[in-house]
C-alpha cells in the first residue's frame, strides 16, 4: 500500500508527543495515519514504523484479519451429533453409539456459561439433544464418542512459556464452555472432549433422556446418521467476543480453525502460514514480521507499526470483511479500555487493541474527529515503562478523535531513531 510521507517542518502535537517519548525509550514503534477516502494515507506521526516488535495481544488484530479473510464474516461453526449407522431403536429406547463431532467452534457454550461470560453470545449447546427428544428417545445405551479431529492435540499455543497455560484453557476442535469444569470458569478439564461427552450427558438429562454407557474420544464414521446440530454465532460477532475483552482461548482455536477451514490441516503452524500469506496477498504483513501464535502471548512474534496500520488502513477501505474487524473493537470506556478514553466527548469515537505482556504496552486502533477524518494508529512500545507508555498513547489519540490533526495541520514530521 502506497502512503503519503510527512510534510517538511515543525512537527504538530502528535509527533511532538510521540518525540518526547522516543528520546528516552527508542525501542518504540509507532505510526499514525490519516485514512482519506479514495486517497492515499497520509503519514501523520511516525517512530520506527518499519522496525518489528514485541506486539502482545495487538496480535489478535491479525488473527481477526486471518480469520476474516480465510472465513468471511457471517461463517457459523456447526456442533453436530451422529448416531451409529447399526443402532436400534425400541420404543423410547435406543441403542448405538452417539457421536458429538467438534467444528473449532471458540464459544459452544451452555446459557448460564454464555450469559455469565460471553455476554451472552453462544450459549446453544444444551440445544444438541433437541432432535433425539423430539423423536421420542428417553433412554440412550451404549458410548458417547468425543470426536476432536479436526484439529491436532497440542493444547497450547506455540512457542508458550510453560506458565501461559494460567492465560487459556486447553485448546480442542470441541471446547465446552471455553472447557472449564461445569457451568462456571473454576478448573481446566483434564481433557476437553471426554469433558465435553460429560456435558453432552448432562445435557441429555436436561432434555429426558437418561444415558447409559462409557465416555470415550474418537471419530465419527462416514456412514453415521445426523442426530442434531447446534450452530454458533456469526465469526463477526465472536470476534467482537474475542477483542473486547482480549480472550486468548478464543483466538487461538480461531487461529487452528484458519488453518483447519482456510489450509491443509487445524494446527497452530497452518493456521499461521494461511494468515500470513492471505494478508500479505493484500498488501498488509511486510518481510521483517512473523505471526507465531494467535493470542500475543508468544513472545517470539514480532510486527511492525506500519503492518497494523495497513491492516487497520486495509479494513476501513474495504467493509466487506474489514467492517466486522473494525466493529469488534471496543470502544472507550468499554472492554479493555474500559479505563481510558472515557470522556464522552471521545469515547464513542475510538475503537482499539491494547496489549500487555511483562516489558511490552501496544494500543492499535482507528479514531475519528468531531469533522470525520478517519485515523489509524499502532503503537508498539516495548519498554518497561507502562505507566508512561499508555499516556503516551492517550495523548496522541486524543489529539486525533478532538480534531487537532484535522487538515490543515501539519501531517508531520518524523523523528528517525
């Protein structure tokens, strides 16, 4: 993507701001730009902006762009059960193996589980019996078979410190309740699909139908007859799940089901080689980045300043699939800037990722002026200095949503390190 460099002289407030930050913290990447319609960005304020960083949860950004890419935005995940082909039924009776088959879906939930965590989105996972109630099954003999294939067994992401697993849940092709024991967030499971059989037969119970039989893992048959399907929110909005509140468990199952849906295989390694080729095939990862995880966590993925803007930049110029990545943003006030830009005269016009991992702060986001200049911004800042860092970024923001880089003020002037 083509932008307008900074015009020559004084430098205007952001890059003033962003200037007495740098000076005493280089090790910053930051770059801000006006996004005209129809135009060429125009660089407004910049530090470093080529130079790959530590980006801490702003990596979710990509993975909500891999994931949008790969999927589109209205993409359900569909939980299904199957009943072995040999089963037989008598009266209310049945007898066979059932089959819950797992689709990476992040959010199958139970109601209470949705409601209490999830701001309600899922939650249709007690809906899975219906079918086998409305045909009259009461009694159901024989195993409940767990099938996670879709994706490979590794239940971290990668290149995690071992001490990441207190940060997300074991990671499934079939999660329930973000496989937390019960209805609550208490306990991991020891095994997300033999947890997620023992949900199926508490479900079941709910419904009337009372199961007698083991709880195993394995896969479904082609020959299995469907039994029921519940289907999960649209991607668009368990992005806005995932980003609002900075969900590390939600985006990297959806970071496997890139690779699962969009690749060759649901790993974490295909998953990441899918989102990377389909954002630079639109012009946004450059050569210096490296998507590792899903989540931020890694401390081996490193972005630039610059690939988050493009992204931002490459989102607002196309709706179709970049509406729904800007839209799950939270705003001021609310998610995980629930603390910052709470000023009604802004709020509602400011949408970011923040990120936070120990020696790293980022904010990236888009903001809009009292006039309608649009604005994106990426600051990476991989300094101990948190406190300073995030006042810094609030400044700079600030300045864009009141208005103060509004043309004709001075885009600005770059400090090089």
């Amino acid at each position: 993507m083509a932008i307008a460099g900074p015009a020559a002289g004084a430098p205007n407030p952001a890059q003033r701001a962003l200037n007495a930050w740098t000076a005493a913290h280089p090790d910053t990447g930051a770059a801000v730009w006006r996004l005209d319609p129809g135009r060429t960005p125009v660089v407004v304020a910049e530090h470093a902006a080529n130079a790959p960083q530590i980006p801490a949860s702003v990596m979710k950004l990509v993975t909500s762009g891999g994931a949008l890419l790969s999927m589109g935005p209205s993409f359900r995940f569909r939980t299904s059960l199957y009943v072995s082909a040999a089963a037989v039924r008598n009266g209310a009776g049945l007898r066979g193996t059932l089959y819950l088959k797992g689709s990476g879906d992040p959010i199958l939930s139970t109601p209470a589980y949705a409601a209490a965590y999830l701001g309600g989105r899922g939650g249709v996972f007690n809906g899975l019996p219906r079918q086998l109630r409305a045909d009259g099954v009461r009694l159901l003999r024989g195993p409940i078979v767990a099938d996670e294939t879709l994706f490979d067994r590794r239940r971290t992401g990668l290149r995690w410190r071992s001490y990441y697993t207190a940060y997300s849940p074991p990671l499934s092709a079939l999660n329930v309740n973000q496989n937390h024991q019960g209805d609550r967030q208490s306990r991991y499971v020891a095994d997300p699909p033999t947890g997620a059989a023992a949900q199926l037969r508490v479900a079941l119970k709910r419904a009337g139908i009372r199961h007698a039989g083991e709880l195993r893992t394995g896969s479904t048959p082609a020959t299995a007859v469907p039994a029921g399907t519940v289907t999960s929110p649209p991607l668009s909005v368990i992005l806005g799940v995932m980003n609002r509140d900075s969900d590390n468990f939600i985006a990297e199952v959806l970071r496997k089901d890139v690779g699962a849906y969009g690749g060759a295989a649901g790993t974490s390694e295909e998953g990441a080689a899918v989102t990377a080729r389909l954002l630079g095939e639109i012009g946004v990862m450059g050569a210096r980045d490296l998507v590792v995880d899903g989540s931020g966590l890694s401390r081996a993925n490193r972005l630039t300043a610059n690939t988050l803007v493009r992204l931002l930049a490459a989102a607002d110029a196309q709706p179709e699939w970049g509406g729904a990545l800007i839209d799950s943003l939270p705003t001021g006030g609310t998610g995980t800037l629930i603390r910052r830009f709470k000023d009604p005269s802004i709020r509602d016009r400011v949408r970011g990722k923040t990120g936070y991992i120990d020696g790293v702060s980022s904010l990236a986001g888009v903001a809009e002026s009292p006039a309608g200049t649009r604005y994106a911004f990426a600051f990476l800042m991989n300094d101990w200095d948190i406190t300073g860092a995030k006042a810094t970024q609030d400044r700079i923001v600030t300045l864009l949503a009141r208005g103060a880089l509004d043309p004709p003020a001075q885009p600005g002037v770059t400090r090089r390190p």
